[in-house]
C-alpha cells in the first residue's frame, strides 16, 4: 500500500545522508504521509515543528504546504539539521533555527501556528503549555511515537501516558489517538 503513495522529492537523499550519519529517530513513513496530508489543509499556513532531526518529516511537511505557507523547524543538533538544509535549504517557505527548543518557545514572538509537529521533548514532554499557547483556534497539534519502541528509555512509557491524558483533558482540545505508524495523537484547538 505504501508502494502507491508519492515520496516527497527529497526524500530519498535525505534518507542515504541520515543513514550515513547513523541518524535513527526518523519519523516513518505512515507519519510522513499524515503529515503531509494534514499541511494541505491548511492553505496559506503558519507551520512549527519541534525536532527537526535531519528533515525527513520536514520534507513531507513542504510537501504539503502550499506555495503562501511558512514552516519554521526547530532543533539544537547542526550536524542534523545540516542534512536538512542541504536539501530543503532552497525551498524560501522554510526557515532553520538551529537552538534549543525551550529557547525558541521561550523567545519566539510570532503570535500562533496554524500547525505544531511536535518531534521532540520541548513542546511534547516537557513545555507543552508554551507550545499549545502558540497554537490557533482551529490548529493542529500533531505529535508521534507513542507506541513502544525498542530505543525507549526505561520508564517512558508511563510518560507517554501521562501526555496523552493530559492533552485528552484539556478542554480546549479535540484529540484523536491512533495506533498507526509509531502512534500518533492529533489535536485540534476548539
């Protein structure tokens, strides 16, 4: 099934670069095609993503996007989000902002996102309040890996949990669960 789902351009390289940086916290596949889904119904969109890892998820988010959006994709690791911009670095709808994640929640000024991909702690496990308050009515908060996977640290899953119970106890949030790809937790701010 997946066979039949067009690949964001840039993909393929982006992929052989991670590999050979021994990279291995990609977002897979199922997660890609969501997301790029999901940015195609948001025209003209203000997007975040927290974690930008070397710019497999932001290829598919670009691919979604249309030609009036913006991205901005967040990480604090430059050899990683070299990858990235070596590849999407051309694309003007995209800007890299290599630096902690608490930091650019903290000091960003732009006032809300029409689209969060949270990839990464800040703006997940911990900072959650400072993402969703840049987060517009109508916004997606898009969030992965909550399933159990082999690279976890002991004792997150109850960390896993906990996050989604407290997104499914905000009230200001309709959230979606799904056990498709790494699992996936969509919200949309009321």
């Amino acid at each position: 099934m997946t066979s039949s789902i067009h690949r964001p351009r840039a993909l393929e390289a982006i992929e052989r670069d991670s590999r050979a940086i021994a990279f291995s916290m990609a977002s897979e596949f199922g997660t890609g095609a969501l997301l790029r889904a999901l940015a195609a119904s948001k025209p003209g969109g203000s997007f975040l993503e927290l974690g930008t890892g070397t710019g497999i998820a932001t290829a598919w988010i670009l691919d979604g996007m249309d030609s009036a959006s913006t991205l901005h994709t967040v990480d604090s690791e430059e050899r990683y989000v070299e990858v990235a911009r070596r590849h999407l670095g051309g694309d003007r709808r995209v800007t890299f902002h290599v630096e902690d994640g608490v930091a650019f929640l903290s000091n960003f000024k732009r006032a809300s996102f029409d689209f969060i991909f949270a990839d990464t702690w800040p703006g997940k496990f911990d900072h959650l309040d400072e993402a969703l308050a840049l987060l517009k009515g109508g916004g997606l908060y898009v969030i992965d890996d909550l399933l159990p996977q082999a690279n976890w640290p002991v004792g997150h899953g109850p960390k896993v949990e906990a996050l989604v119970a407290d997104l499914n106890g905000r009230a200001e949030l309709a959230v979606s669960r799904m056990d498709c790809a790494s699992g996936i937790a969509v919200a949309t701010r009321r």
